[in-house]
C-alpha cells in the first residue's frame, strides 16, 4: 500500500497549465447550452458571449494577482480568510465545491445527451454513470494524470473549434454553398436583436455559465511548476479564446443556419451541421462535444478535491479530507466529490431530459458568488498591500473601477436570472444556500 505523505506534488506543467485555461473555457456552456442563448438573443449571441468574457478577463486578473503573490492550493477560499474574514473563506470555498459538483451534473447530464445522438435508446443515466467511473479513475493516480487527460482532451477541443470555424468559413464563402447571401442568417431572421436588448441581458445570464470553471487556473497555483511565468501566462491568453472560442464559434454558426431554428435535442454544433447534410462532421463534432464535457467533468473532480483539501487545512472541513495519498492526490476528497455526483445519475434516471437548465441556472448563482467573492477579497488585497507597501508581480486592470463594475455587472446577473421562470428557482435558492453556509459556519466555530 502506498504511504501518505502530508504535501501536494507540483506535478502540473506550462503545457498542462495551458491546456487546463483553455479547456476550462471550453465545455457544455459553449456546445450544448449556447442552444439556450441563441434561443433569448438570436445573432447578438455573439455580443453577449462579448461582453460576459470581458468581464470574466478582468475577474480573472484579480485572481491571477494574488494567486501568483501566493500560490495556495484552495486559492481563493484562503485569500478570502486571509484579507476579507473566516465567514467568506469559508462561505467562498464550500460554495466554490457546491458550484463545481452541479456542474460536474450538468456535464454528466450532457453526456447522456451527445450518447443519445448515435444511440437514442440508451439511458441517460448509464453513460453518466460510466463518465463518472472512469474520469474519477484518472483523478485517483496522481495530478500529473489528471494534467495529461486534461491536456489530450483539451487538445482536442480547440483543434476541433479552429477546424469547425475554418470549415464553416469555407460553406459560407465557397460557390456551392447553400446559402443565396453570405451572412444573411444574421439579419434576415428578425434583425441582429430578434428579441431586442433585453433578450441580450437575458441571454447574458446563460452565457455566464459557459465561463463557469475558467478560474480553476488559480485553483492549480498550489500544484504549478513555476506559478510566477505560468498563471500570468494562461490568464493573459483568457481574452483571445473567448474572441476565438466563443465569438468566433457564433458568428460561424449564426451565420450557416438561421438562430431561430436551432433545437436542443442535440449540441447545436452537431445539429448545424448535420441539417446541412454533412453528417461527418456532424458525427466527429459530436464526439469532440462528448470529449469537452468529459474534460469539465474532470476539472470539476480535480478542482473540487482541491478545495476541500484546501478547507480542511484551515479547518472548514473534515480533517479527514485532509489526508493525501503517497502520490500526493487528496483522493478522499476526489471519492466524496464524485460520490456526490452519483446524485446526477439519479436524477437523469428519474427525469431524463429535464435536468440541464436547472443545473446551469443553479450552478450560475453559486459561480456568482464565487466571483463577487474575489472582486471583494481583491479589493481587500491591494488595501493590505497598499498599507503595507507591498508590491505584487502580476497586476489586475483598471483597479478598483473594474472591481465595482463587475460587481455591478454580477448584480445583474441575478436580476436578469429572475426574470427567467426556469431560473426563478435557482435565484430563489441563493439566500437559503448562503444562510444554511452560515449555519454550518456557526456550528463549526461553536
């Protein structure tokens, strides 16, 4: 039997550190939920995917400045501690492991979904029962097999994107296109704002969820070879995958098939494609879809084994949890995160097909909070160093102006989300989510 040992290995390379930003950026928000967001905004999709990325670019620098200043396993749950009080750690971190274990539900929900594309009678609930065995299979090795799966699934997914779009382009210009004028999905259908501006807010709210995971690359500080030169690096290219990744993806699609038609029996990448009679790429597009989820699902276990390691070591959670394999993987915390997860299957099982907006709109709400959490804690961080005359390494922008609009901006979120019947829910869940984290917070400290 391997030995434990008390430290987490820096086993994550530049390459691996790369990948994991980029594949963050990348999963069912984008292939499979993006059929929401083109359903509230139509064409303008694209502006929306615009502006939330924005802010998404300028989040992600505050964390990046104090990631790199100290690189921690349980990332922003320990800057919370540290510059804003015990509650927001605490209340940032387990709301952090809530956020990533209903999107590792909605991944596994996805999955059933592309399976059902090639075998519509399989159930739901198998192949998510099979990603879930095999995924936390790889997490329980080591953190350089979770690096290398995560680095070939996420190879594959922006080769896949890069071809899809030159492919696309291709339809479009070529002479043999199906389409009588170039681009004219995006305006004959109604106008470039179908649903006017505030169809665009609405569609805003959906599209957040899509940049859900994106700050996982302050999660891998703790197990990052050379922090200093890597995260700078990975959050600096934030901003050219969504102009890539997102924009591009939806002009392409917006511009191959009218917005109004596209369904959500399937990833709208897979049914463009496939209504246009290319049923090759439809096949090989639905695969890469089924790999983007299951590279979410692996981020989700691994990150959100981190962060219950991270709470246990300052105490938030079970010291059990803090106990690390001899290959230094906190595979208690991986074994609790997926057995949680079983929860989707369930789920898929009892309601099949009914399951994904619900996760997404409740994964929003948590990832909301994760983010006004490191606006807050960021604002605290610099007011410490400016006392103290520190100086950090990697800066975030437009401080403290883009720390108050995104604040503003997350606001909205929440108002908009409430003005959505299959959101009100979620939204309505939040403040009991974050008085029964109080309780626990309570009980903990008492």
């Amino acid at each position: 039997m391997e030995k434990a040992t008390t430290q987490m290995k820096r086993g994550l390379k530049n390459r691996h550190l790369q990948m994991i930003a980029l594949g963050g950026a990348i999963g069912t928000g984008l292939f499979y939920g993006s059929a929401s967001t083109i359903a509230l905004a139509g064409p303008s999709v694209m502006l929306a995917y615009l502006l939330g990325g924005i802010v998404i670019f300028f989040i992600m620098r505050m964390l990046g400045e104090m990631a790199v200043d100290e690189p921690v396993s349980g990332s922003f749950s320990h800057y919370a501690t540290k510059y804003w009080g015990a509650f927001p750690g605490f209340l940032s971190g387990w709301n952090y492991w809530f956020n990533y274990v209903i999107v590792s539900m909605a991944e596994l929900t996805a999955v059933g979904i592309y399976m059902n594309f090639w075998l519509p009678e399989l159930p739901q609930w198998i192949s998510a029962l099979a990603a879930l065995l095999v995924i936390t299979a790889f997490n329980l090795i080591n953190v350089r097999a979770y690096g290398e799966s995560e680095f070939w699934m996420a190879l594959v997914k922006i080769v896949a994107i890069g071809c899809m779009i030159l492919f696309g382009l291709f339809l479009i210009f070529t002479s043999g296109a199906p389409f009588p004028d170039m681009f004219q999905n995006l305006w004959i259908n109604g106008g470039f704002l179908p649903n006017g501006w505030y169809g665009l807010a609405l569609s805003i709210t959906v599209v957040m969820f899509s940049f859900g995971g994106i700050e996982l690359i302050g999660i891998t500080a703790g197990e990052a070879e050379d922090p200093d030169t890597t995260i700078p690096r990975a959050i600096n290219q934030v901003i050219w995958r969504i102009l890539i990744f997102y924009v591009g993806t939806m002009f392409v699609l917006m511009s191959l098939w009218p917005w109004s038609e596209v369904g959500k029996e399937a990833s709208p990448f897979v049914q463009i494609f496939a209504d246009i009679g290319v049923g090759s790429a439809a096949n090989l597009l639905n695969i890469v879809v089924l790999l983007a989820a299951l590279s979410v699902y692996n981020s989700a276990i691994y990150s959100n084994s981190r962060m219950l390691y991270g709470l246990a070591s300052t105490d938030d959670a079970p010291k059990f949890l803090r106990k690390l394999s001899g290959s230094g993987v906190p595979v208690r915390g991986i074994l609790v995160s997926s057995g949680i997860t079983l929860i989707c299957v369930a789920l898929n099982y009892f309601f099949p097909g009914k399951v994904f907006l619900f996760l997404i709109s409740i994964a929003t709400c948590a990832a909301v909070i994760s983010w006004g959490t490191i606006c807050i804690t960021h604002l605290r961080f610099r007011h410490h160093c400016d006392r103290t005359g520190k100086e950090t390494k990697f800066h975030a922008l437009l401080y403290p102006a883009a720390n108050y609009l995104c604040l503003l901006f997350l606001a909205g979120i929440l108002f908009f989300m409430a003005q959505i019947p299959d959101m009100q829910l979620a939204v309505g869940i939040l403040p009991v989510w974050v008085l029964v984290l109080y309780i626990g917070y309570r009980v903990k400290k008492g």
